[in-house]
C-alpha cells in the first residue's frame, strides 16, 4: 500500500513535469514561430508528451477519484448495492486496466526488439512510450484493485 502510494506521487510528479515543460515548449514555440523560424518537430514533442501527461495522470486521478463517474442511476440504490457495484466497477476497471497493460508491455518489447518504429520526423523510437503507457495502465489496474480490497474490507467492518 504505501509502495503503490509512493508510486502513485511519482506518477504526479511525472505528469505534472511534463505538463510544464510542455507549456513552456508550446509558448517557446510559437513565440518562435511568430519571430524567428518554426522548430522542426514540435507537434511530434507535444504528442510524445501527451501520453506521459495522460499515462501517468491516470494513476493519481484515480487515487484522488477523480475520474468522471455517473451517480444519476446508481445514487438512488441503497447504500448495501451501492458499494457492491462499486466492488464491481473497480474490479472490471483492474481487469480491463491489467489486459492493456500486458497488451503493451508485450508491444514494448515487440518495437523495442523487433519493429523498430519511430516517428515520422524526428526518429524517436515508439518503445519508451509503449512502455509509458504499460506502466500507466498497471498502476492504474493496482490503484483499482487497492481500492477493491479496501472497499470489501470496509464492508466487512460496517457488518
């Protein structure tokens, strides 16, 4: 628990790095653009930092909850089916969060060993951000399953 809360601050961090360099970078850029002469890949930049930003933003939004959730519906159940579909929807969210992570871990290793793909202008290889994007999808999946368990094990408590 703490090893993933640790995790989960480095993540942050991560992101919110990303965040400002990416705005500083898209500042520079146009100002340059304006003045001087455009950079050579910017646009590839911004979208490589795109999925570092998203990737490890997944993690704290979802240990802060603050993804987007619906209670339209589900509010109006007693609070007994509420935390039950709770315990399901973190549970479908981990499945469905682990097989993405495999997917590209698997991809990772396949650009990195075998495919060798990069972007069109700048040639940065596609294996980092695979990679990024594994580990987004698997800290989010144990940040799910976190919340599952301690979710039942409230439940057990309230009993």
């Amino acid at each position: 628990m703490k090893t993933l809360r640790y995790l989960t601050t480095f993540y942050k961090y991560i992101a919110i790095s990303a965040l400002t360099f990416l705005m500083v970078f898209i500042t520079f850029g146009v100002l340059n653009r304006l003045l001087f002469t455009p950079i050579i890949g910017d646009v590839e930049l911004v979208q490589l930092g795109m999925i570092v930003i998203i990737m490890f933003g997944l993690v704290y939004s979802e240990s802060i909850e603050g993804h987007i959730s619906i209670g339209l519906i589900v509010d109006r159940f007693p609070s007994k089916y509420q935390r039950l579909l709770s315990i399901v929807s973190s549970l479908l969210t981990s499945i469905v969060a682990l097989v993405i992570a495999y997917v590209f871990l698997n991809l990772s290793i396949d650009h990195f060993t075998n495919t060798k793909l990069t972007t069109n202008l700048l040639r940065i290889p596609y294996y980092p951000f695979d990679f990024f994007i594994f580990m987004g999808f698997l800290g989010w999946g144990l940040m799910a399953i976190t919340k599952m368990i301690a979710k039942i094990i409230d439940k057990e408590h309230k009993q």
